[in-house]
C-alpha cells in the first residue's frame, strides 16, 4: 500500500514538473495558448477580426482545461469585447472595429501563471460598391504579466518514503518569481459574399512581432513569433440548413499545427432569415496527428454556445489517461432589429 502510495505520488508530482517545464518550452520556443474552437475565439485568431461581424456589439468568454487528471496541467480562460465604430461617420462600405481582450493561463496545477491584457484595432476597406467584398488591417498591443509560484513546486530532494516532505535545498531569492512585457501583433483579413446568406474569408495573422523578452531568473529567452494562415466559409445546402467550414495552420518556432472541420447548421424554427434566429450546430475538426474534436452548438437569441472535447489520438494519451480537453464558448452579439449588416464571418 505505502509503495503504491509512494509510486502515485511520485507520478503525480513528475508530471506537473513535466508539464510545467513543456508549459516554458511552448511559451518560449513553441506554441502559444490555442483553442480547439478557434472559430469562436476571434481576438486570439487574427487581430483584423475586431468589430467584423453583422452587430453592433460582440461579447464572448471561452474556457479550456485539458488533461485535468494530471493535477489540471492546462487551464485558459478569455473575455473579450470587441465592436464598429464611427458607423456614422465613415462610408458606410468599410468598417472601423476595436476590441479589448483578457485571458490567463494556468499551468501544473496554478504553479505557473500567464495573464494578458489587449487591446485591438482594425479597419476593413470596401472593395466593391455595396462593402460586400472587404480587405482590413488590424494591430493589437498585449500587457503581458507572468508568476511563477515556487510553494508549489517540487524536486527531487524532497522525495521521500512518505513523499516530498523534505526542505529542498533549491534557493529562491523570493517566494514568487515574476516577469512581464509588452507585446505587439498584426493580422490582414480579406472577406466576401455573393448573397447576402453566404461568405468566405482568408486571412493571415502574426503574433508576437516584436520577439519580447522573457527573464525570469538567469539568462533571457525571445518569444519567437507565431504566424497563422486562415479561412473559412458559410453557404446555404438546403431550405434550413447551412455548412460552415474553417481551417487553420500555425507555425512558431520549430512547432505548427493544423486544423480543419466543420459543422452543419440546423434552423430549429421559422426564423431562419431573422436576425437573432435559433440554429443547432452539429460537427467536428481533426487537429492532425494530435486530436479528433466533435463539436456542438447552439444559437439562441443572440447568443451562441459551443461544446467541443479533444479525443486525443497521438503519444499524449498515454500520460493523459486517454483525457484530452473540454472546451466552452459563448458568444453573444447585440443586433438592433431596424438596422441592416454586411454579411460578416460567423462564429
């Protein structure tokens, strides 16, 4: 029993370092926070997302915890606001959009933490006379805050038959290790529509332009940038329903990943050309060589649910227990009913 005890224990606090030590690794040389449902994250996506959709307002939260067996490796939480401006003032076949953003990360159980705060502008040109067709530019400026909690890490000259109870004789000048730095990101978006029930869009986006600094204790470390190529689409395939497709591919430093879906829309009520109708969303994405991710949603006045689960397919399950990720979205869009959008990417 107590060697049974001892091996859980010792599994248990190897694979929080491990993951804590990987969470670096992403942060420094690799990939950043992502979402399976990228699509319902625009901020995080591209920064020429801000204020590009068919509302006045755009408010949306998304959650996500992946391998939580393992003493809840990876937690992300984003808030985020974004809207047009100036709709007034400028012609009314372009858009002027800006949105602020927060999220944190949270790594090996709250030992490592990353909090950000955003904010992003954008503008959308017509390129055609009713503004069906657009191209736009957007920059975000991010307030990055990171802590590491050195009362939650744990070494190996701590191990003992009873678990980790001795003193370690690693020395930290505080209980907290702190690091913070500003960052600088751009993204170019190119969107059309041919009917006022369909549209498509490409884009690319970069993050991280500026390569900000990271130190914590000895030596400096380079975010290395991550860049991300786009797109996505919506039409119409029979009198209520409608399919939306989506796709991306990131590349920072040696890591990448891609992933493509899609899901059908169902229109659950006669409203289906109205502005705040009610759609059930039924689907699925492939992040390749990683993970398989059924996806559902749900529209309903004016707001947007979505539910997906990673069901990890590589090496990863192994350690993970075969658990991948849960992830929540929820979108909500104010529309005024006498006002008439441009068609708009929907997520």
């Amino acid at each position: 029993m107590l060697l049974k005890t001892l091996s859980t224990t010792i599994r248990n606090s190897f694979l929080s370092i491990l993951f804590l030590l990987i969470s670096f690794q992403i942060k420094t040389y690799a990939q950043d926070p992502h979402f399976s449902q990228f699509f319902a994250s625009p901020l995080t996506l591209n920064p020429a997302f801000a204020g590009k959709f068919d509302g006045d307002v755009r408010a949306g939260v998304n959650f996500r915890n992946q391998w939580s067996s393992i003493n809840n490796a990876y937690r992300t939480v984003t808030a985020a606001v974004d809207m047009p401006i100036l709709t007034n003032t400028i012609d009314p076949r372009d858009k002027l959009g800006i949105g602020v953003m927060g999220y944190s990360d949270r790594t090996a159980n709250g030992a490592a933490n990353f909090n950000y705060a955003s904010f992003t502008a954008a503008f959308h040109k017509g390129l055609d006379e009713f503004g069906y067709h657009q191209i736009g530019l957007g920059l975000q400026g991010t307030y990055a805050n990171m802590v590491i909690n050195t009362s939650k890490l744990q070494f190996e000259d701590q191990l003992t038959t009873l678990g980790f109870t001795n003193v370690t004789s690693e020395n930290f000048s505080n209980s907290t290790l702190k690091n913070h730095y500003f960052d600088m990101s751009a993204g170019l978006l190119y969107t059309g529509s041919s009917t006022e029930k369909d549209n498509y869009y490409f884009g690319i986006s970069a993050y991280h332009l500026n390569s900000p600094k990271q130190n914590f204790t000895d030596g400096d470390y380079y975010i290395k940038p991550r860049y991300t190529f786009h797109g996505g689409t919506y039409f119409p395939v029979g009198e209520i329903t409608t399919l939306h497709l989506s796709a991306l591919h990131s590349i920072q430093s040696g890591a990448h990943e891609t992933v493509a879906g899609g899901a059908l829309q169902f229109a659950l009520n006669d409203e289906f050309n109205a502005v705040n109708p009610t759609n059930f969303y039924a689907g699925g994405f492939v992040r390749f060589g990683d993970a398989i991710i059924p996806y559902i949603g749900l529209d309903y006045s004016g707001f947007r649910l979505g539910l997906s689960y990673d069901v990890t397919t590589s090496q990863a399950k192994t350690i993970s227990n075969s658990r991948g990720g849960i992830e929540l979205s929820l979108i909500y869009i104010f529309r005024n009913n006498n006002k008439g959008y441009l068609p708009c990417p929907k997520f």
